[in-house]
C-alpha cells in the first residue's frame, strides 16, 4: 500500500524543516506563472486576516502541498511550487526589510526565525553562514530565471524593470513590506510573525512519485491538473545525458507544444494515438490501459527510444495538417480534398476510436509514394465500416475488437480486419432509428458527399435543416396536420446539411421561400432542392426522398464493405 504524511504545518515550520535539502520544482512541471495580480491577493488576504481573526487566535488556511522525497532525499514538489515560490519571495523581502533596519532584540529574533526557512543555518548559533545554500531550486526554469531567482534570494536585490515573474513579485512584495513598514510601524513586525506562525499549510507527503500525482489529480482545484504529457517530458528529458541535447530537446518539444494547439489537439492525445502504433506492432488487441501506466512500463523504456520523438513530431504535424489544414514542411505525403471528405465524415462520428487505425496507418505509410490514394481508400473502407456497425449496434463496445484488430493488420499488411454481418434490407429499418441519433450528422454529411456534383469539401459549421419547418406555424401546410409534422419532422427525407449563416437566414420559413436561400448554397444537395419542381414540402416528398436518402447510404456500404 503507498504510504503518505498528512500534517498540519505553519509557513515558518514548513521552509524551516528543510535543512540541508531543498524543495524541488521538477522539470515536468510548469515555470513559475504567478503574476502580481496573484500576490497582490495573497498580500491583501493575510494583511486582512493579520489585522482581524489572528488577534483571535484562529490561522489562515494556504491550501495542500503535495510532495514526495526524491532519490536525493529533496521535497519534491507535485502540487503547491506557484505558492512556495510566492512565499520565498514573501519572506525573502521581509528579511531584506530587516537588514535594511537598526539591529535590536526583535529585529534579530525575527531574522533569527525567518533565516532558516530561506537559507541553510548553523546548527549551533542558527546564523546564515552561506546565502547560496537556498532552500529551492526550479528544474523547469530555465538557467538565466534560475539565476535571477537565486540572486534574489541571496542578496535581496532584484532588477528594476526587469520582465520575468520573479523579479516582478519580488518588487512588488518589497514595496509593499516598506510601505506597511511606513504606514504602521507598530503592526509590521505582527505581521510578519502571523506569517510565520498563524499561516497554515497541510503537507502530504507520499512515499512515491505516482502516489502523489494520483492525489494531486484528486486534490487539485488550483488549477490545470498536470497532464500525463508533463511526466513523458521529463522521463524523455531526464533520458538525455549532455546539456546540449537537453537543450535541442526542449526545444523541439516547444515546436511540438505549438503544432498541437494549431491542430487543436493536445499533447496527451497525440502519446494515445501512439500507444495503438506501438499496440499494433506488438500484435497486442487487449484491454486499453491507462496512458500514463502504459508509458511508464519498464521505467519508461518506451520514451527512452530514440526514434520516439520523431515519432510523435510526425503525428502531430499529421494531425495538424487533418485537424487545421496546416501542410507540414519537408514530406512527401498530401491529403487531397477527395481524401478530407471522408475525414469530415468521420470527425462526426459519435467516438475517436477511428483515430487510432488512421494514426497506424499514416506511420505505416507517411514514405509511400501511393499515400493520398491508399489513405484515401482505407478511409472509404473505414468510414463504411463505422457507421454500418454503428447502425447495426450504437455501442462503443461493439467497434473496440474490431479496431484493434484493424490497428494490427494495418500494421502488417496496410488492410482493415473486421467482422460484420450486412444485410441490406435490415440495415434499411434500421436506418430509421438513428435520424436523431448520435450519428445522424455524420450520416447527412456522408449523403451529401456521395452526391458527385459535390466538389469541395462542406463548411465545418454547417447546420441540419429541416426542410419542413422545425417551428411548426399555424398555417395551412396543404392539408398538413400538427400530428402529421411531428411523425414526418425529423425524418432523414426532412433534412439537409445546410451553411449555417444561409440557415439562420432561412429561419422555420415556407419551403418555397426557403428555397431562394437553398439557391445560394454552395452544396450540391441544397442546391438541387432549391430547383425541386414543387414549392410545397408534403408527407410524399419527404418520403420519397428518404427513400433515396436510404439507398445513396446503402449503395455506399456496399460499394466499400469488404
């Protein structure tokens, strides 16, 4: 069973404790980004606090650290370094205060109390013999914040002007100790002993790396929880052994940072669709584990490859490249607009589990000559497959084997593998079941670009229209009936994807009004409504078009289905 420490602790005992060992800021973590809006709340709220409840005896509740002891025996910090680095800085300008002050009884026995939770003292006098033995270093910092962060600690001093956060909150935290210093001489050395003393923090300590970030994940509500990505950095980084490659390492993961928020993913997700590249090439069709157990086998043997970074550039860029549109540089592989409909399609699908196979199949062909025209076929094979299993049975459970199974012999022999059992009439009545399904969207979507006239690729946003008026009006519909609208309203034969500003513009409009606005449609579907032959929209017409609705989606299954 992990063990952990949970304990009550004042600010002056918690950085006072770590004698000889310091508080580390690992390099997954993220740099130091509080601002001054932040301290200025901090200061505020124990100001506050100092003047009011803490003449009453009560503290003042900072939150949870997180932490555990790292192979040096040093506190690493999980969750709680924005606020340790914050206070350090805290207390670091109260002590430069005092210096600055004539020496007497409390201005020693205050030093003699907030020097040890700064730097490392003598065992015997408790005098600072060496203000570069701090209590904290930062591994995510870079060298140059490092050092100004340090010089900080050690003279007192900070850069006016200066630009990085930790000059910036120093300063701040330093004007306003001599102005509270100047406006209540009586108060200010209360204060700064209702820091020390009546601040509280509750530490949990753990006795390992993962048992604390399972906490932290539970506990956190400070602010973003440290994804799995934060932990694959640093085991990747850690693997380095020559500064230099550290450095050409953060480097590229700052590029890699960049191409997924263009591509509008995260990092986590590209490390997933890798798992099942790694999966495949094992043979392994089992279960799913977690992405951060999945990696961590082995000590992280699996980031430890010297191929893996390149690995997940190219992805990224891949998915980059389907997701927003942005080429990649320097590859031989293009994805023509024929290949980006069936991608459309497919990002409507109710889950991501297609990802997976198209991810295989791009690492196992990203060189190949044929890779538009082979991508594009598998996707037609995909996309058929998907969503006739899914009509058949709207259930992630029942695609999960068949993917994994498809990841494998992608792998192996660039073909999908799965089982399905397709009969024409039943997938027919079955059809019905879903116009307001989970997949009506994708459905739609697919019809309208099985119609050869289509060209270009659909807008993003487009919206379904219902040709006969969602909003039903009190109007004579030739004969039509509130309860015949309600049976017929959201039929398949009753919709089309439509651009959305033309269909706001539309509104719950008479058919033949809305078919000017059909005519300015740039989709071919749209387009040939905004000619149909009649300007009334009956039971007959919708039904009539279902009909073809049915047989463009069946024609498709069968055309692709292997």
């Amino acid at each position: 069973m992990p063990e952990l420490h949970v304990s009550k602790k004042t600010i002056g005992k918690l950085f006072s404790e770590i004698q000889n060992k310091k508080f580390v800021i690992p390099d997954y973590q993220r740099p130091y980004r509080w601002n001054i809006e932040k301290c200025e709340t901090l200061w505020t709220d124990i100001e506050n606090f100092s003047q009011g409840d803490a003449k009453n005896g009560a503290d003042y509740f900072l939150g949870t650290i997180v932490s555990f002891i790292n192979e040096k025996r040093d506190q690493e910090i999980i969750d709680g370094q924005q606020r340790i680095t914050s206070f350090m800085l805290l207390l670091r300008a109260f002590y430069k205060k005092l210096e600055d002050m004539t020496e007497d009884a409390q201005v020693l026995g205050l030093k003699n109390q907030l020097a040890p939770c700064i730097w490392d003292v003598d065992k015997i006098s408790q005098v600072v013999t060496d203000k570069k033995k701090i209590h904290i270093i930062s591994e995510v910092a870079t060298e140059e914040d490092n050092e100004t962060f340090h010089k900080i600690l050690e003279t007192g001093n900070a850069v006016e002007n200066a630009q990085d956060n930790y000059s910036k909150n120093y300063i701040f935290f330093k004007n306003r100790c001599d102005a509270y210093a100047t406006t209540n001489p009586m108060k200010w050395k209360e204060l700064c002993v209702t820091i020390l003393s009546q601040c509280i923090i509750l530490p949990i300590e753990c006795d390992a790396q993962d048992t604390a970030l399972t906490i932290f994940s539970t506990l956190n509500d400070r602010g973003l929880p440290l994804a799995d990505s934060d932990i694959f950095k640093a085991q990747i980084y850690r693997s380095y052994t020559t500064e230099l490659e550290r450095k050409k390492f953060t480097e590229i993961w700052k590029e890699l940072t960049q191409i997924c928020k263009e591509g509008k993913i995260s990092i986590d997700e590209v490390f997933r669709y890798y798992t099942h590249v790694i999966r495949a090439k094992k043979g392994d069709k089992t279960k799913e584990v977690g992405l951060r157990k999945f990696y961590a086998e082995d000590e992280y043997i699996r980031l430890k490859d010297k191929s893996f970074i390149s690995e997940i550039m190219d992805l990224a860029n891949f998915w980059r490249y389907i997701n927003s549109d942005i080429e990649p540089e320097e590859v031989s592989y293009e994805i023509s607009t024929l290949t980006k409909k069936y991608l459309h399609c497919l990002n409507h699908y109710p889950n991501e589990f297609w990802k997976y196979a198209t991810s295989v199949f791009f690492v196992k062909n990203k060189l190949s000559l044929s890779f538009d025209i082979d991508f594009q076929n598998m996707l037609k094979e995909l996309v058929a497959f998907l969503f006739a299993k899914f009509i058949e049975s709207p259930s992630v459970n029942a695609i999960k084997d068949d993917i994994y199974g498809s990841c494998i012999s992608l792998s192996v022999n660039n073909k999908l593998q799965y089982r399905i059992n397709f009969n024409e009439e039943l997938v027919k009545q079955q059809i019905d079941n879903h116009s307001s399904s989970r997949i009506s969207r994708a459905l739609l979507l697919l019809n309208a670009y099985s119609d050869k006239e289509q060209l270009d690729l659909v807008p993003s946003n487009f919206d379904i229209e219902h040709i006969f008026p969602k909003k039903w009006q009190d109007t004579n519909y030739s004969g039509w009936s509130k309860k015949d609208a309600d049976l017929y309203l959201d039929r398949f034969g009753n919709k089309i994807i439509f651009e959305k500003k033309l269909n706001i513009q539309a509104g719950n409009g008479y058919f033949g009004i809305k078919k000017q606005k059909y005519s300015q449609s740039k989709i071919a579907t749209v387009i040939k409504l905004s000619k149909y032959h009649k300007n009334d929209w009956i039971k007959d017409d919708i039904e009539n078009r279902e009909i073809k609705f049915k047989d463009s989606i069946i024609s498709y299954f069968k055309d692709n289905l292997n």
